[in-house]
C-alpha cells in the first residue's frame, strides 16, 4: 500500500508535509498542497481510517443492539439508522441481545472497550433498570424506548400511552363495550404504558374494565399468542380486542379462521405497529401506525449530536391509527351508510 511516505520522497518533501497537506493544513501553500494531491492521486494513496482514527480519538463507529432480529417492527428503524449513519460517515456494528439482560451488558461492555463514539439500544433490558451503568460508560447513549429514563441517557420513542388509548377509543366510538387487551409477556416497558392508556380510555367512559378481558400471552412467538388467544376471548365476550401489536392481532386474526369468528362481524380487531404484512392480513389489519423509519433517523441524528457535544433532548412520536377493515360496528351500534377504511 501506497504511504504518506512514498508521497513525500515523490514529492521531495518531509513527511509531515504530506500529512499536514492531506488534512488541508493551511500551514502548506496552495501550490505545494495541490501537488501533493495530485501525486497521491498518481500513487493510487489511500487515507489510514485507523490512522485518521487515531488523531482525532475517534473510531466513526456506532455500536446498535437489538434485543431480536426477528422482530418485524425493527426492520424500518434499523432502515433509519443506516441511511443516517451513512450520511454522518459512521459504521454500525449490530448485535443481538436476544432478551437477555446478561448478554446485553456484555455487548455493551464490548462497545465500550472497542471505543465505539456512541451506542443505539433497541428494546433494551437493562436501560430501565442500570441507570448508574450508563452514567459510568461515558460513551453517548440513544435507547428507542417505551418509556422516559431517570437519567442522561436520551430517548426516542413513540408515545405508547396515547396511541393506546386512541386504539381503544376507535372501538369505544364503534359501539363497542366487552374490549380486550392481548398481552406479551417479553415487553414489560412498553407493555405497561400500553395497558394504562386502554384502562384509561374505558374508564373515562365510565366502563370499569374487566380483567378478565385481559390477556398476558407467555410465548416469545407472538404469532402464537394471538392464535392461542381467541377462544378465551370469544368465550369471555369480548366483540372487540386491542393488541400489543401486529403480530399478536394477526395470530388472533388466523385463530378466528380457524374458529369460525367472523371479524369483524363478531370481534374487532386492532394491532399495534403497521408492519408490512399488516395491510395484507385477513381482513387487513386496522392498527397503530409507528414511524419507524422517522424514529431510526432521529435517533441516530440525536446521537451524532451528543457525540459532537451539542444539545439534544428526548424525542417522542404520536401514532396514528389506520383504519382498515378489521374493525366495524359494536353490537348495540348500526353499521354506518358511508364507513371510511383504509384497505
């Protein structure tokens, strides 16, 4: 490989010249600059990223983590990421945590000793629960969150609370009374704001809510969680089901194949995210609509922010409710002459 070296003896000049020429040293005359240049060109030289690294104690590298790849929801964020750490001129180094508490603090201990400028978590399992962990790492943190964080690591995230009651709302304004909530049990951070916002809404339209009508499905495959689900639900009463997400609303969508329950006829179905397989469902699935291409990009500009030492704050997105045809009127409601959906 071609060196700062062979430039220099080219060009009869010291070393340090070249490099401070490469940089764009004004201390080097034009002249002097532009035929270095134009030598290296010449030579076929190529910059030292380590050594470029080094000067400025920078590694250009940004360490994100996923608690799963299998996630459909992740896929559009990770998009996000990408296109912005491209543009900013960083590398990502992905790894998975796979819901593990102490495999994430050993992917994060590795970050920090390969001096990664700043770390992405995606879903993470211990940024709610090792607030001093952070403090101490001195490394920039962003964490794509269902919750706000008592400490300084900086938030994106979409505002669970709301968009949840939204949901529910939808059902409450069709008519629907008996409402479910299907539940996963792998994600306690966003799966409580959730909760709070369909307990919320029922009770503000003085519906005391049913636990019975609340289900926490125990598998890791939340594909199988809805399917498993729709029994108890049709046996319960429930005309209407809010989901923690897509995947659970479109297992629970199968099962009432499967079970002859007619959606929304019988039960409404809402899901949570607006994966690409959701508008393809059986009947297409309404749902809440994450922008999780917005929330990848921002969370990797709000993190070249704090790795430049500039002001930034938490960012949080509201959803939007899509309505599709998996959704219609409660019983004790007329179906209405012109019912605006999407699908």
């Amino acid at each position: 490989m071609v060196s700062i070296y062979d430039i220099a003896r080219t060009a009869n000049v010291s070393p340090s010249t070249v490099s401070r020429a490469l940089q764009g040293n004004s201390r080097v005359g034009t002249a002097t600059v532009a035929r270095i240049i134009a030598i290296a060109h010449e030579l076929g030289y190529v910059p030292s990223s380590a050594a470029r690294n080094l000067s400025t104690q920078r590694s250009q590298t940004i360490a994100l983590i996923l608690s799963t790849i299998s996630d459909p929801s992740v896929g559009s964020v990770v998009e996000g990421i990408e296109r912005q750490a491209a543009t900013a001129g960083y590398d990502i180094m992905l790894a998975m945590s796979r819901n593990d508490l102490g495999r994430e603090q050993q992917i994060v201990a590795s970050a920090r000793q390969r001096r990664v400028d700043g770390i992405i978590l995606i879903a993470s399992q211990m940024a709610a629960r090792y607030h001093q962990l952070f403090d101490d790492l001195h490394i920039p943190t962003v964490v794509i969150s269902e919750q706000e964080l008592q400490n300084n690591v900086l938030v994106v995230r979409t505002d669970d609370y709301s968009s949840a009651q939204l949901a529910t709302n939808h059902l409450l304004d069709l008519g629907h009374i008996r409402i479910g909530y299907l539940g996963v049990h792998d994600r306690p951070a966003s799966q409580k704001p959730r909760v709070a916002g369909y307990y919320d809404a029922l009770t503000a339209r003085g519906i005391t809510p049913d636990p019975e009508l609340v289900l926490i499905g125990n598998r890791a495959d939340h594909l199988a969680n809805g399917y498993a689900a729709a029994p108890a639900f049709a046996q319960r009463g429930a005309t209407a089901v809010f989901c923690y997400n897509d995947s659970s609303a479109i297992g629970l969508l199968s099962a009432c194949r499967q079970h002859n329950i007619s959606v929304p006829d019988q039960m409404s179905v809402v899901g949570f995210d607006d994966i690409d397989m959701a508008q393809y469902s059986t009947p297409p699935l309404t749902t809440l609509r994450q922008p999780r291409l917005a929330i990848g990009e921002a969370a990797l500009q709000t993190l070249v922010l704090r790795i430049n030492n500039k002001t930034t704050e938490n960012l949080t997105f509201p959803g939007e409710l899509i309505i599709r045809k998996s959704t219609g009127p409660g019983p004790n409601k007329p179906e209405p002459k012109a019912m605006q959906q999407l699908g």
